[in-house]
C-alpha cells in the first residue's frame, strides 16, 4: 500500500485547508481493523498526531490543540482520507503526515500512539501567515 498525502500550501491565518491521503494498491473493502491518522511535524519536533479515523466503525481521535477546528473523514469509495482544517493558526504551520496501520478499539490520546509503526505518506507542507 502506498499513501499520498496532498493539499497542503500557504494560507493566511483564518483559513481553510483540506489535505486528502490517497490510498493505493488496497480497497475499502480490506480495510476492516485498519485506521488512518494524521500526524504534523516541525524541524527539531516529534511527529504529534492530530486526527485519526478508524475506516470502518466510525472511532475519532482529534488532538486537544486542534479541537473545534479540524476534523478528519475518509471516503471508502475514493480510499481516501481527509483532514478539513478550519481557522488556521501560524502554530499549524508544519509537514503533515498520513499512515496506515492496522487498529482495533477506540481511538484516544493514549492509543492513537499505535499508529506510528504503520506505512507512511510523504508530507504535505502547510504554512500559515499572520
């Protein structure tokens, strides 16, 4: 499986961005017990999550630091997954990375660490400007 991750750019801050993570060489249908997370990072950083889905069974995980303002879908017709970004702040500004890996149970803070070993998507870059 490969991911593509896309979207990204410079923006001002307030507003939108929506960054696709385009899954390939899988379909929706094989993808029971996998989820797909958004991480971000900046030079000199770990890579922080800040969404992830479950692709079937509808689990969340939205960071603190995003909450309210990002959200994270996927389209299992398109096997792609989205992170709509609302409000943008100069402190969003990073590489935005997509994975891959198998998961089971609920997505939460103290879980979504799991998805770090799966397969990762080049990033994307979002920077915004005050």
């Amino acid at each position: 499986v490969q991911l593509q991750a896309s979207g990204g750019g410079v923006v001002q801050a307030g507003d939108s961005l929506r960054l696709s993570c385009s899954l390939s060489g899988v379909s929706g249908d094989s993808l029971t017990s996998y989820a797909v997370g958004w991480a971000r990072q900046t030079p000199g950083k770990d890579r922080d999550f800040v969404a992830a889905i479950t692709w079937y069974g509808g689990s969340t995980y939205i960071a603190d630091s995003v909450k309210g303002r990002f959200d994270i879908s996927r389209d299992n017709s398109k096997t792609t997954a989205y992170l709509q970004m609302n409000n943008l702040k100069p402190d969003d500004t990073a590489v935005y990375y997509c994975v891959l890996n198998r998961f089971r149970g609920p997505l939460r803070a103290a879980t979504v660490g799991d998805l770090y070993s799966g397969s990762w998507g080049q990033g994307t870059q979002v920077t915004v400007s005050s």
